[in-house]
C-alpha cells in the first residue's frame, strides 16, 4: 500500500472498479428489450400448434394434416382415433416392430425453448458454407465435445464424416474399406444376429468391389488368406444389446463398428470405443429419426477422403438445416453435462427393461435375452440393463415361427430371419411411446396367463 497525492492507492482503485461495475450494471439495466419482427409470426404459429393436446396420445404438427378449417389437425398414435386422439380401439394390435425412438418424445416437450430452432428463409441457401465446406465447425467440435463428457468414443488425431443418418454412411464405408481393383470382391460380414440394413444395403448397392457373404462367424476357421472381409460390428448389438468385439482377425479383415446405441440410456458404457471406423447416429442419442444425421469417427485420411467424397457425390453432403437442428439439439443436452438428459432417457429404459422382465418371468413359453448390470464410466456407478429392444425366444419346440404366436395374439414383432437368426426369435422395441409399450405389456400379460402357473 502507498500513497498518491494523498490518496491511498488502494482504496482509489478499489473505487476505480466499483464505480465501473456499477455504471456497466445500468447499462445492462436499461438495455432495451429487443423487438421480435419477422420471428413473431414464426414463433406464434409454432405455439399455436404445439398448444394442441391430442389428449396426450398424438400431436398435430406445421407441416401435418390439415382439417377442413385449414388448421392443422393431431396425428394420433397407434390404436388412438378421433379429431383429438382420445378414442381407444381394444381390439388393435401392439406395435412393437420399429424402431421410433419416441420414447425422448416428453423430454424434449419439457425443453422446448432450449431445443427449439427459428431458421431464417435465407439461412444456408448456398451448396457449401462460407469455408467451402460442407460441414458445420461448430457443429463438428460440439460431437468432439460430447464424445469426450460422456466417454463413448475417443475423437482424438479422428477425422470426421457428416451423412444423412448413419444409414448412408453403412455403404460408404463398406465402399471405402473394399480394395479397389481387387481380384477378389470383399466379402461383407456380420456375426448373428444382425442388423437388417448391412445385407439390404450391400446387396442392394453390390459390385465388382463387395458383396453380402452372410454370417461372420461361418468365416471364423477359414484359412482362405485371399479372401478380404469387411465386418459389421455392432454393439450395443441390435437387435439383443449385446456389446460386442470382432468374430473374424488378421490383416485381411477390415472392420465397421457401429456405435449407434452406444449412449448411457442404452448401455453401461464401460471405456470409450477406440476403432478405426466408427458410426453414430443422432436418431438414437436424442431420439430425432426423422432429421437423417449421422456422423463416423475415422482414423485413416484416406478412407476419411473416399467416404467423404461418397456423401458429397449422393447428397451433396448432410443438409445444412438439419446440422443446425443438431447443434441446437446436442447443445440442450450438454447444457449440464448430459445429466438431465441421461438420466431421463436411462431411468425410462431402465424402468421399460424390468417392467418387461417381471412379466416375462412368469412364463414357461417365452424368454428374453440374458444381460446384467455393468458398472458405467458415465453416471460412475453400476447401472442396470437399459436395452432398446427384446430379443424374445419361443421357447416350445413346436413354436418355430414365434412372430405368428405373437401375431395371433395381437402382437405385431420383427421376426428372427429379418437379422439371420432362427425364426423362434421376435425382436420387440421397448422405443415407442408409453402408449405403445404400456399396450405392449398388455397384449403379453394377456398371452402369458393363458400357460398358467409357471412350472420350475
């Protein structure tokens, strides 16, 4: 402390600073609010039709029906009728075939505004953005971001490739990992059960460099070193949320991991995934199907470069709009380090999977796959099984074609043969709405007390 003119230096800058404070405190007192002008219309019809209750078993949206006032009109959900949605039909089946992931649906309803977004009629008109690129930086470091608070996958020295949905990027790296100019195709694999899109999709898009050669672990004991192999691997697995690790090894197999229910409300995620080739997809981290965005973690430049030079040739690379539904998206979800969000989407699924068990353990006839609790390195504790979907078995000898059981019994399953497997297997989504799932769990209870008493 010393003195200037008399003044102790001290307290004169300490004055200095408050009286700074002070004045920047009126400035922000006084700021006016700003006006909304060509956003006001926008935001009034986005209100008016989300104000639209449906009697909570639909939802009426901007670019929906229309009714003949020219108002938009609920679009109700399965089993559900009439012009607000509140009429019940008992006599329709349980859907439980796709994969909606509609159960995030009244998780963002309770975050509207911060997962909303206003898109100006001039926004992004151009091919590429202002760098030439079509890929959102912002956008690019806020997955790096993500990846690395929740733990799921290593970004670091990766390269990363934006696609319509992490459906298209499938092919892409199927494409990008077969040797060009090969005597020999590559022959495209996966381990029983599969996802039905790998065989779809490359038989669909087959050529002189792949071609679907069906179940991985038929490959296993080959001793045949001029084959090349391209492998699907998946995990979580669907359809039966297994994590899962490579059938085949050596230098002749390439590898594709899907990470798509890679996430906390789906699995324990015990380490983050480190592969060379990895894909994720927004439809199952925020439950978004309808946006088509996905994106894949590469390691090598060069399939980074022929991947990327797919999506730009298909699609002219992923839609600028819907990056900046993704950002604002993934944004809301880290706004506290994904705790709010992971919570919700893991307690439902967690809540889904026991629901079902104790239903399921009363019966002689049925069973689902086996999974136990894992210790998480996201919520720091063990966690119990939060699968997407139920790998059911019918488990009579004579009940080959369990899909028809359930069918019969108002129950509406995609069948085993759909991911190779045995026809005894249905896989059941646990995504849906609880409309859904609740009737689901209905339609089994009913079916279930037809055997009676379970015997040991």
């Amino acid at each position: 402390m010393f003195k200037i003119h008399g003044f102790n230096y001290v307290l004169c800058l300490s004055a200095s600073v408050s009286l700074n404070l002070f004045f920047f405190y009126l400035f922000l007192s006084h700021e006016p609010e700003l006006e909304l002008t060509w956003t006001k219309e926008a935001a009034l019809e986005a209100e008016a039709v989300a104000s639209l209750s449906c009697s909570g078993h639909g939802r009426a949206f901007l670019d929906g029906s229309i009714g003949s006032d020219g108002k938009p009109i609920c679009e109700c959900y399965s089993c559900y009728k009439g012009p607000d949605c509140s009429e019940f039909s008992l006599e329709c089946p349980a859907n439980a075939e796709s994969g909606d992931p509609l159960f995030l649906e009244s998780y963002w309803m309770q975050h509207a505004a911060s997962s909303a977004v206003v898109v100006a009629g001039w926004h992004r008109m151009s091919y590429v953005l202002s760098d030439g690129s079509s890929i959102s930086i912002k956008l690019k470091t806020l997955i790096q971001r993500l990846h690395a608070i929740v733990g799921n996958a290593n970004t670091t020295d990766r390269f990363i490739v934006f696609g319509d949905g992490s459906t298209q990027l499938l092919n892409a790296a199927v494409h990008a990992l077969s040797e060009a100019g090969s005597s020999h195709p590559a022959s495209v694999v996966a381990s029983v059960p599969y996802y039905t899109a790998y065989a779809r999709q490359t038989e669909f898009f087959k050529s002189d460099e792949f071609g679907w050669e069906g179940d991985a672990l038929k490959w296993k004991t080959t001793n045949d070193s001029s084959t090349d192999f391209v492998e699907f691997v998946t995990s979580p697995n669907n359809p039966d949320g297994q994590l899962r690790q490579p059938t085949l090894r050596g230098p002749s197999v390439k590898t594709i991991h899907d990470h798509a229910y890679y996430w906390p409300h789906f699995t324990a995620i015990p380490a983050p995934a480190d592969e060379d080739v990895m894909l994720f997809s927004i439809s199952k981290i925020t439950g978004h199907a309808g946006s088509r965005f996905g994106w894949a973690l590469i390691k090598d430049e060069n399939v980074y470069q022929t991947m990327t030079t797919y999506s730009e040739l298909n699609t002219m690379g992923a839609s600028r709009d819907t990056q900046l539904r993704a950002f604002k998206l993934l944004k809301a979800v880290l706004k506290d380090g994904g705790n709010d969000f992971f919570d919700f989407g893991h307690n439902r699924m967690s809540d889904r999977w026991l629901r079902l068990n104790n239903i399921l353990s009363t019966s002689n006839r049925f069973s689902l796959q086996k999974l136990a609790p894992k210790y998480c390195s996201y919520f720091k504790k063990i966690t119990d099984p939060s699968p997407a979907y139920a790998w059911l078995k019918c488990e009579r000898e004579e009940e080959k074609d369990c899909n028809s059981v359930l069918k019969a019994a108002g129950i509406i399953g995609r069948e085993g043969s759909f991911f190779g497997a045995e026809s005894r297997y249905v896989r059941l989504s646990l995504l849906k709405t609880p409309d859904d799932f609740d009737w689901l769990l209905q339609r089994l209870k009913a079916l279930i007390a037809e055997e009676g008493p379970k015997t040991i």
